[in-house]
C-alpha cells in the first residue's frame, strides 16, 4: 500500500501540472519547479514512511501537496494566473482543517503524519510569501522562511532542536498566515490593508517561535528561569498530539 503511495502522489501531481498547463499555461521554469517538487516529494515519502501505509488523512494531506506544487508552478509566471493561484491555495488551506480531523476520527495520526502535514503546511508559505513579496517587498519572505531559518538555528544549536509543550496557539498563527498571504494574493485589498496585514501576521509568527525559543532556552539554562514563570512558564510535558505525558490525579 506504501509503495503506491508515492508513486499514485507523483502521478497526481504530474496530471496537475498537465492540467494547469493545458488550460492556463506552465512556463518551462514552472514545469521544472513543479516536476521537481514533485519527484522530490515521492522520494522523501518513500524514505520517511518505509514500510508503513499511507492513512486515509496522509492521503489527503498527498493531494494537498500535489494542490502545492500546483501553486508553485504558476507563481514563476509574471503576470500569473493570479485567481487561479487564489483557489488552489485557498482549497490546500481548506484540506489542511479536513486532514486533521480525518485522522482524529479514523485513528489514524502519527507523529510523522502530522511532520508531513507540517512540512506542507510550510512550504506552500514559503512559495506564497515569495510570490508576495515581489510586489510588497523582501521582507515578507521571511513568513515563509521562518521554519526553515528555525531549523537552520537548531542544526547550529542543537538545544534549539528539543520537543516543545503543544499550543494550540501556533495552529491558529499558522493559518492566519496561510489566509493574510492568500488575500495578499489575489489583490482585492488596498495596499495599506494588506501591509497591515502582514505586518501584523509576521509579528504574531515571531511571537510564536520566540515563545518556543524561550521556552527551550529556560530549559537548556536553567538560571535563566529565575526571571520568573511570566518570562518562562513552566508548562506541563505533552505528546505531539497535545495529549500529556504523564497522567495527572486530577
């Protein structure tokens, strides 16, 4: 079942882009990023799935990715098809909500099915704040960096790297990102609007990470959480999935 998986995403995403490009046109750098998007995502399932079966919401979380690479290759075109970008994307965030809630139900979640929804989730940011910021600026490429500059910063201080305690608060930061940069997008707002915007969105993703930061660092150096439970709260240990660690007598 595993073995198909990659594959069947592959060949999803390949009759996407020829689908896309029969009806509103791929440059050639388009069909490259696309088709290399792909490929290299069927390679790091294979890899990070092995033998294990793809789950009812990981399949839903392939078909959003192919939906990604869709959105990837038409943002390279200058002007782009910009109302189609706004609904492929717009229908990615949409399953991001669904895939979840599948694998609830079904039973089905897993620490690398939520990586893979994550990873995702990261990386149509990353194409959508690029595409912004061609006409906003450079500066709201860092919305979408901020992942991949945090993973930087844990390969180069690996404390950085530790498990955190789960917030619901980053889930909520993480879709008002996918939203503001979608409505960017599709340029039906005043430009003083959607700068507010993203303002507004890039300091709340700070926000995020630095609590985390904070949080990892109170815990690698231990002094420093003498400045007191408002600057690092003790938070209880809990699972990737929210549930706590340790069962509490209450």
């Amino acid at each position: 079942m595993m073995r198909t998986g990659p594959v069947t995403g592959l060949a999803v995403h390949v009759g996407l882009l020829g689908g896309l490009s029969a009806t509103v046109g791929l440059t050639v750098l388009g069909w490259a990023l696309g088709g290399s998007y792909a490929v290299a995502l069927a390679g790091l399932l294979t890899w990070g799935f092995g033998s294990a079966s793809l789950g009812p919401a990981d399949r839903i979380t392939l078909a959003r990715s192919a939906l990604v690479g869709g959105v990837l290759a038409m943002s390279v075109a200058v002007p782009g098809p910009v109302w189609v970008i706004v609904w492929t994307a717009t229908l990615a965030l949409i399953l991001d909500a669904i895939d979840g809630w599948v694998a609830r139900r079904t039973g089905t979640d897993s620490p690398l099915g939520a990586r893979f929804d994550m990873e995702v989730d990261a990386f149509l940011l990353l194409v959508l704040a690029v595409y912004v910021g061609r006409s906003v600026g450079g500066w709201v490429m860092l919305i979408g960096l901020m992942r991949y500059l945090y993973a930087v910063a844990g390969w180069l201080l690996p404390w950085l790297g530790g498990s955190v305690p789960y917030r619901y608060w980053r889930k909520v930061v993480a879709a008002v990102q996918g939203i503001v940069l979608v409505c960017a997008v599709s340029g039906l707002f005043p430009r003083w609007l959607v700068l507010t915007a993203l303002g507004l969105s890039l300091a709340l993703l700070l926000e995020s990470f630095g609590r985390d930061v904070v949080w990892l660092a109170a815990r690698r150096f231990p002094a420093l959480s003498r400045l007191g439970p408002l600057a690092f709260p003790a938070e209880p240990a809990r699972a990737w999935d929210g549930r706590p660690l340790v069962r509490t007598s209450t």
